[in-house]
C-alpha cells in the first residue's frame, strides 16, 4: 500500500506518508479510502493533515486527476472548521504539482482547509503548529 497513516491524538494530526508511484488511480483511490475511514470519523474533522510525498518515486498526474482530488478532499470540509493541510514534496515535477493542488484547493467555495506546500518536512510541521516525531522514519 502506498499511503500510510498516522493520527496524532494529542496534536490532533493526521500525518500520511506516500511511497513509490503516484498515478491519478492510485491517489484518487487513496483519497477515497481515506475520506471514507479516516475523516469521516467525527473526532478527526477537526484534525490538521500532513502529506510526505518525499519518497514518491514519480508522478504521473493530469490536471483533471488533481481536480478530481481536489473534489473528493473537499467532501471532507466540515463547515466552520478551520484546518490546515502541509503537503511535502521533494522532487521539482512534484513542487508544481502540489502548488497546482494548493490553488484548485483555494478556489472551492467556503473552503475551510488552508493548503500550504513544503520542501522539508520540519517545515510543515512548524507551519501547522507541532514538531515532527524524532524515528527513523523522518
């Protein structure tokens, strides 16, 4: 599988991970799956989301595929809830393709998600307000 999920309980995070290839099917599937088990739950609606795309191998994303996304994570805006997403991204395709996602995100009305892009994780983690845990995995 490649999205792992995290839920911070205590920093009221959500933190998922990707690895390997990042396709319009896999990303679309992954959201749907997630929107359906994970933000559905009525204690997570309020939880800020950090994405790690720093591993991910290649994209191979169109731009309707990322509208689409866009469409599914804002099913899971909760009205008068304010959250934050940080999406992190390494590679130079993936930083235009994340910023790409941050103002298709912007553009939905009464949207209460703010969606901000990283180069380092750290970063993302100061942005949304916490500290990233100290393991091999970060």
């Amino acid at each position: 599988m490649p999205a792992l999920h995290e839920i911070d309980t205590d920093r009221k995070l959500i933190t998922t991970t990707w690895s390997g290839e990042a396709t319009d099917t896999e990303l679309i599937d992954a959201l749907t799956k997630y929107q359906q088990g994970i933000k559905s739950h009525p204690d997570y609606c309020s939880y800020n989301e950090i994405v790690d795309f720093s591993k991910t191998s290649d994209f191979k994303l169109s731009t309707d595929g990322l509208r689409m996304l866009v469409q599914i994570a804002a099913k899971s805006d909760v009205r008068g809830v304010k959250t934050r997403l940080a999406i992190i991204v390494g590679a130079p395709v993936a930083y235009g393709l994340a910023r790409m996602y941050e103002v298709y995100r912007s553009l939905v009305p009464k949207v209460s998600k703010e969606v901000r892009v990283f180069r380092k994780l750290e970063d993302g983690f100061q942005w949304i307000g916490g500290n990233p845990h100290i393991d091999s995995d970060y």
